[in-house]
C-alpha cells in the first residue's frame, strides 16, 4: 500500500524528546565563556558556575531529563559524571577521619555543584555550532591574554588588569590586590593580577585551543605566531611547571601540523628565546640558576625545586600513615608539621608549613589515600576508553581538548593544588569539555537530522 512505504534511505525520526536541544540551551557556551573571562575576578567567576548549576538542574528538572538527553548523548552524560566522581569521590571518603571532618565534609558538599555544572558545560559542546563557538572563544580569551600581557612586558602595565582594578575600586574603594601583593610579585601577571601569579600554567593550559584554531584556519605561519606570542608570555609569566606544560603542548601540537624535522626548529628557536630571555629578565635568570642547582646534590636539589623535594618527602609520610584516605582533602597544611621530615631547617620557601604537595600523584595519595589514587587511575582509564573507541571525526572534534587536559594532568610535573577550588574547577572544566566534544550528538543523531 501506498501509505505503509518508507523510504530506505531515511531512518526513523526519533521521537521529540530524543531531537535536538530546544533554544533554551543556546546560551551555554557564552555561559561557559562567561566564567572563564571572570577568572580575573574570582567571586563573579564562582557566582556565574553556582548560577549555571542552578540553571542546569532547573532545565533538567524542568524537562524531566528528557532536554538533557537530547541535549548530550547518553555516553557523554555518562563520562562526564563518572569523571567528576572520579574527583568527588575521594575528596567524600578522605573526609570522614581528616584532620577536621566537619569542615571537610562541607567542602565536599559543596563541591557537588560541580556535577551540573559540568553537564551545562559538555552541552555547550554538544554541536557543531556550540563547539565551535566555545572553542573559538576559547582561543580568543588565550589571545586577548597574551597580547594584554605582552604590552604588560612592554610598558610596565597590563591595560586589561589595570581597568578591572579601576572598576573594583570605584565599586568597593579597595584595590584588587594590595600593596605588598604588588610589591612582592617576581613574573609577568598579565590579567589576572599580581596577587594571582597564575597566568603562565593558566595559558600553557588554554593554549591547545588557541594553537589548534590558528592552526586550522591560519596555517604553519599562523601556528608558529600564535606560539611564539604565547611562549613569551609563558616564559615570562610562568613558573617552571608552565614551561613543560608549555612544551608539551608545543610537541603534541606541533608534530601533526608541522612534522618532527621542523618541529625541532622550532625547539630551537624556542631554546634561543629562553637564553634572550635568561639574559634580559632577572626573573627568568633567576629560575634557570636555580634548574642548574639540580647537580649540585641533594641541598642543590631541593634549592632546585623550590623545596619540593621536603614536601614530596611529607607527602609520602602522609600516604604511609593514612594508606586508605588521606589526610583529608585540602588537608595537607595541618598534616604536614607532623611529616616535615627537616622541621628545624627553615623552608625554601619561606615561612610556615607546606600547603599542597605540588604534584598530582603525591596530592592524590597524600590527601585521598589509596583509595583516591585508585578512583583516579579507573576516572583515567575510563577517558582513554573512550577515546580509544570513538572514530576518527569524533577524535578530530574533542582534539584541543583532550590536549588541555591531558598536558594539565601529566603526572611527570610539578602542580598546583588539584583540590583547591580554582585549579579542580579549572580540571573539571576541561574533562568536561573532552567529554562533551568526543561523545557529542552528531555521532547518535537520526539519519534524517544528519542528512539536513
């Protein structure tokens, strides 16, 4: 019969609430944008997350969770919310006999609203349009950043920190940060100010999405700008911990578009910038000294590494006294006069105890125990999974973001603190992005929406 033909071409149209995402959901990546242009203002940035939870749940509760799986696949919501208890759940479990359990457990009830959060932020890149769009603004945060900095090294002043100091003391009659602050700082601080010495890891991690999009539409020429800028930038302004990330991006990046042979020129060049630098910043003169101390020892050593060493050795103290969970999440201060393992020499970096172990590895085991580092590795494992099984387009789209992440987290580092509000964010953000982009729509849509 006429009526009961189908056409073999089309697949059957799924049903309303299995199709695209209703307009609602359209403002998710300038949401996402949103918060990440508001680091430089703490409180903004954590009002907009709280407020894109609260809006993830309503929209969620609203449609019944049907809007969120047409929204994210049902692979993507998985990942996404196994990679966050893969982070929550530990920090839940090191609570319990941490130095001061009620505090602790509130941080981690708190730290639930990352769960939303994070599904609003896979969303955004759910499609095409969305990835693009958040992606895109990614890079051009990265490279509003760098050229702010940049006139920073040039005139003394970073012009985009300067008017946001402004604001805030017309606002509130007080500075963004305070005169010692300002006194003290030792690097470039571009945007996010001299009281937030964080701009060198922060754009050493954004910058696969800054490399990746000059690189797609800008060509061998655009990439190598971009990372030139950037690398100044991260030279300047960075730590030494941002120099390997740094590279690592250069390398993973550099390799697919340029090949190894002209890779290593850039190294090189690379290596001869460091050197211009090494002679022209006493910043950048004095952090390379202090690499050199590295064979002068085991005091060499640790002068090397800024006491690091004395706190990896806490670290492990901490692991082999509480081998199950930890210390305790952010519990790491208050646990380790008790480990100090040199409590009479005074620290390489000044006074009082330790507040993190400064490597992902010795965080995790440290103040989650076993327990943690276990959930890690299988939150680990489950992100590699999914990569290893998703197909070629899928791999091309999550790209940028599964080289953030992945340089973020290389345990071969030193680290800021993963259980700290602003770099766990930070963390979570890009998981949450990778997921969102390998697992996206456009490899579970009906054949007919493919084919519009």
């Amino acid at each position: 019969m006429p009526n009961s033909q189908t056409d073999p071409n089309l697949a059957p149209v799924a049903p309303a609430h299995d199709q695209a995402p209703g307009e609602g959901w359209r403002w998710a990546p300038a949401w996402i944008l949103a918060h990440v242009a508001l680091w430089p203002a703490p409180g903004y940035a954590e009002g907009v997350l709280v407020l894109g939870a609260l809006l993830a749940i309503y929209k969620l509760v609203a449609s019944r969770f049907r809007g969120g799986i047409s929204l994210l696949s049902h692979q993507a919501w998985a990942l996404t919310s196994v990679l966050f208890f893969a982070y929550w759940l530990p920090e839940l479990v090191s609570a319990f006999d941490s130095v001061d359990p009620g505090r602790a457990l509130r941080e981690a009830a708190v730290d639930l609203r990352y769960l939303p959060f994070l599904w609003l932020v896979a969303s955004a890149v759910a499609n095409r349009p969305g990835r693009r769009t958040t992606f895109g603004g990614l890079a051009i945060i990265v490279a509003v950043w760098t050229v702010d900095a940049l006139l920073q090294a040039v005139t003394g002043t970073s012009p985009v920190f300067f008017g946001i100091d402004a604001i805030k003391q017309v606002i509130s009659g007080r500075p963004m940060c305070s005169a010692e602050d300002v006194a003290a700082v030792d690097r470039l601080s571009g945007i996010l100010g001299p009281c937030n010495l964080k701009l060198g890891i922060v754009l050493a991690s954004l910058s696969p999405f800054a490399l990746f999009w000059t690189g797609r539409r800008l060509g061998t020429l655009g990439w190598v700008a971009a990372a030139a800028a950037i690398g100044i930038v991260v030279l300047l302004a960075g730590s030494r911990a941002s120099w390997v990330t740094y590279a690592l991006v250069l390398a993973i990046s550099g390799w697919r578009l340029l090949g190894w042979r002209r890779l290593l020129v850039v190294f090189g060049v690379g290596a001869v910038l460091l050197g211009a630098l090494t002679v022209g910043s006493p910043d950048v003169r004095e952090r390379v000294v202090r690499t050199t101390q590295l064979v002068q020892g085991d005091e060499g050593v640790d002068q090397a590494l800024s006491g690091r060493s004395r706190i990896w050795g806490a670290a492990l103290c901490m692991a082999r006294e509480h081998p199950f969970n930890g210390v305790g999440a952010r519990g790491f201060r208050e646990a380790f006069p008790a480990c100090d393992p040199d409590p009479d020499v005074a620290p390489a970096w000044g006074e009082g105890p330790a507040y993190h172990a400064h490597q992902i590895v010795l965080e995790v085991v440290s103040e989650t125990g076993f327990f943690g580092l276990l959930l890690w590795l299988a939150g680990a494992a489950l992100a590699w999974r999914a990569w290893r099984f998703a197909d070629a387009a899928a791999r091309e789209r999550a790209r940028p973001a599964m080289w953030a992440l992945v340089v973020t987290v290389f345990p071969f580092n030193t680290h800021l603190a993963f259980y700290s509000t602003f770099w766990g964010g930070f963390t979570l953000l890009l998981a949450a992005l990778y997921a969102g982009s390998l697992l996206s729509r456009e490899g579970t849509l009906p054949a007919v929406e493919a084919q519009r």
